[in-house]
C-alpha cells in the first residue's frame, strides 16, 4: 500500500520534499498518516499533501533528494502509485 510505497522511497536516502498525491476517495485520516510517516522518517523535509480531485483511492508519493550531480537530480528521486 502507500505507507510501504512511502518507505522504500525514503529508504534511500535523505529527501528534501515528499509530495503526497491523494485522489478524491482517499480519507483525510490516509493523508495525514502518512504525512506523520514522512515526517517522522525525514529530517527537515519539506512535506507537501495535495488533494487531486480525481476520482479513486489512489495515492501517489513523489521524494526528491535534493542532491544535484552535476547532471540533475538524484538518482534515487522518483515517485510511487499506490491505493490507499
């Protein structure tokens, strides 16, 4: 589900922002458990919950690092869908 979608991502490494994607049947309570998780596991990332006003229970988790390699972002950046 989300919650271990949520982990694997900032499992990697430090991350910089999460971005939770909620779909229009997502219950709030979903969202702000996994704002917790995300900001229990981080330190000093920015955590931003965004309702989609689509129609589902579908969540999407994006994590970014933060950490530039000369190229682009980190590797590790990248994002997970997942029901609720």
């Amino acid at each position: 589900g989300a919650a271990d979608a949520l982990a694997r991502l900032l499992g990697a490494g430090p991350a910089a922002v999460v971005t939770v994607l909620t779909d229009a049947d997502v219950p709030a309570a979903v969202a702000d458990a996994l704002a917790a998780a995300a900001e229990a596991a981080t330190t000093g990332a920015e955590v931003v919950v965004l309702p989609t006003g689509r129609p589902g229970d579908g969540v999407t988790i994006g994590v970014e690092s933060g950490v530039e390699d000369g190229v682009g972002s980190d590797a590790r950046d990248g994002e997970e869908e997942a029901g609720a």
